[in-house]
C-alpha cells in the first residue's frame, strides 16, 4: 500500500469530495467542460480507477462534468495511469505530470494533448486540494514541501 491511502475506499472518499467541489465550482469548472474529453485515471498503491467525463452532459445540475469512483464503462479520450502516492503529490502541486511521463512513472495514451491543455486550469486547483484535506479532517495527509 501506498504512504497516503490506506485503501481503495480512502481514496474515492478523498478524491470524490475533491472532484464535487472543483466540477461544480464556476471558475474551474467551466474551463474544464471546455476541454470536451474524457479522462480516465488508472491507480496503483492502491489500484483504483476514476473517469472524469467534460464530453457528455453533466448528470448533477449545477455541474460541470461528471465524475465515476471505480470501473465505469464510458470510454475514454484520454487515460493516465499512475501510483496513487504520485498523484496525491501531483493535487498539491508538487509534482510535474511531463517529468513523470519522462522518467516512466506516469503512463498516458489517447488524446495527450487535449488533457495537457488542461494543465493551466489544473494548476489552480492545487489551492483547493489541502483545503478539501482539512474540510475533511484529514489535515494528517496535507503535503508541503
């Protein structure tokens, strides 16, 4: 098991409340939708899947895109494949996806460029990521430098 979640369970708790804030959130989640992809994240340490879909219309009011925990069937665009451990460093900022993808930590396939052009609106939820930590009390997996 990875240092930051204990389980599978841990991490869709984590990364659901994550994604239900920024996919309803006007600023970021509107710049998101633009990209019209879907993306699929692939984790290891724990293994998980999470699919984020910015192609088809959001299934919740007041979103902007929709978000499944676990195997879903909807294809993907775009996917990234990756140790769970990475991507929680990723959230907070600390890691670069391109030098990932360089040194073989993170493995990427389908429309790349469309999900690097999101890397702009991205950086600007690496503010939200320790906030939604400590809204969740779980200051415990907050992450500096």
């Amino acid at each position: 098991m990875g240092k930051y979640y204990k389980d599978t369970e841990e991490l869709y708790t984590i990364y659901g409340y994550f994604l239900d804030n920024i996919l309803k959130d006007p600023k970021i989640g509107s710049k998101l939708a633009k990209a019209g992809i879907v993306i699929k994240f692939i984790y290891t340490d724990p293994d998980a899947e999470v699919t984020i879909d910015l192609k088809n219309p959001p299934k919740k009011a007041g979103y902007y895109g929709t978000f499944y925990l676990g195997k879903c069937d909807i294809e993907a665009d775009v996917w990234s494949s990756q140790p769970a451990d990475h991507s929680h460093r990723f959230w907070h900022g600390l890691e670069n996806p391109i030098a990932g993808v360089a040194k073989g930590i993170i493995k990427q396939g389908g429309k790349v460029t469309a999900m690097l052009k999101l890397l702009p609106v991205i950086k600007t939820t690496f503010q939200q990521f320790p906030i939604v930590l400590k809204e969740m009390g779980r200051e415990d997996l907050i992450v500096t430098k």
